[in-house]
C-alpha cells in the first residue's frame, strides 16, 4: 500500500493563495508544487474558505468545529435568500494573512 504523502500547512496556505490571486487552475498548481491530486486542492481551498487557516494544519478534524443546530424559527435576512448574492474572497472573509 502506498503511503500518502503530508503536505504542511505553510505549502496548503502557498498553493490556495496561489490558486486565488493568481487564478491558477487546481492542475496547473498541483504541477507547480508537485501535488500529486489536483482535487486536494479543491479541498484545501474549501477547508479555507469555510475555517481558515486553522483547517490547513495536518490533523486537523471537521468534528473540532462542529456548530450547534439552529432553530427553525430563525430569522432570515432578506440577502440571505438571494441567489444572485456576490459572495466575498475567502481571504476576505477568513481575514487570514497568507
């Protein structure tokens, strides 16, 4: 069985900031870095998107920032429901440093 290869968090933070400011395409930074999966990738900069850079630090779980349910009777801002809504960077809403 072939072992998978770890990728420290200071080379998952250059690959995704290279991907967002330079617009490179997953395959073109996976050959860059040398990457073997150009989908992990994609993860990374979903992981950083949604918990940044914290998320990118080897071992770390999605069960370490699991939220509490919210109520159904929740109040729902009106842009929340705009499918047409610009969404920010995720370096903008992360207000991470890369």
């Amino acid at each position: 069985m072939k072992k998978r290869p770890n990728y420290d968090q200071v080379l998952k933070l250059e690959v995704v900031r290279r991907v967002l400011e330079v617009g490179l395409s997953y395959s073109q930074a996976a050959a860059l870095f040398n990457i073997s999966r150009p989908d992990q990738i994609a993860e990374w900069k979903r992981l950083y998107a949604d918990h940044c850079a914290e998320a990118l630090q080897p071992g770390w779980k999605r069960e370490q920032t699991k939220m509490s349910q919210t109520p159904r009777n929740r109040y729902v801002e009106d842009w929340e429901l705009d499918p047409f809504k610009s969404v920010a960077s995720p370096l903008v809403q992360c207000y991470c440093d890369l």
